[in-house]
C-alpha cells in the first residue's frame, strides 16, 4: 500500500504543479481546504510563469470532500491539496487519485 507522508501544503502544491508544468494544459484547477490566500499567491506566481491559468476553489475539508464526491463521475479537479491523511487515504482506496510523476521520469 502507497503511503502518504505530510508535507506543507505549498511545497504539494508546488509540487505538484511542477508535474502538470509540462503538460499543454490551457487551465488547471486546484481544490483545497487550506489557507486561501497562500493558494491564490501560489496560483498567482505559476500563471506568471507558465501562462496557464488555475482557478483554486477554496473550501473547508467538509466542502471539498463533498465537491469531490459529487463530481465523481465528471472530475473537476486537477491538483487537490488536503491536509488530511485519512481523507487522502480514502481517496486513494476509491482509485479517485493518479500517483505523482515527475517531469523527468521516462
């Protein structure tokens, strides 16, 4: 099984917009029940960098788990950040999250 290890949340997001970095996409959107106006400054900075826009929906874990299950069969989200392990844990179970790769990895 897979485990999942607490990391800050704008080195995941950094992350994790890294790994998307080299994909075409015209948009990204992120999901996440952490501080808003980090997310918003991080989005902020990798627009500028990149040209890809990323809406982030900002909510409480309550709000995004809910987000998340109701869009189930039509996936919003491209980046979720949660600080909870057992929400990332049941996520993984249900097979809703890909695994990272890295923009290097062949």
């Amino acid at each position: 099984m897979q485990r999942f290890m607490p990391i800050k949340k704008g080195v995941v997001l950094a992350m994790m917009l890294s790994a998307v970095m080299m994909s075409s996409a015209h948009a990204l959107t992120v999901y996440t029940a952490g501080p808003g106006a980090l997310a918003k400054k991080l989005a902020a900075g990798y627009e500028k960098h990149t040209g890809v826009k990323v809406n982030v929906f900002q909510a409480t874990t309550g709000k995004v788990m809910a987000r998340l299950e109701a869009e189930q069969a039509n996936p919003q989200a491209d980046i979720l950040i949660s600080a909870s392990v057992d929400n990332a844990e049941d996520l993984h179970q249900r097979g809703w999250l890909l695994p990272y790769r890295s923009a290097n990895a062949q």
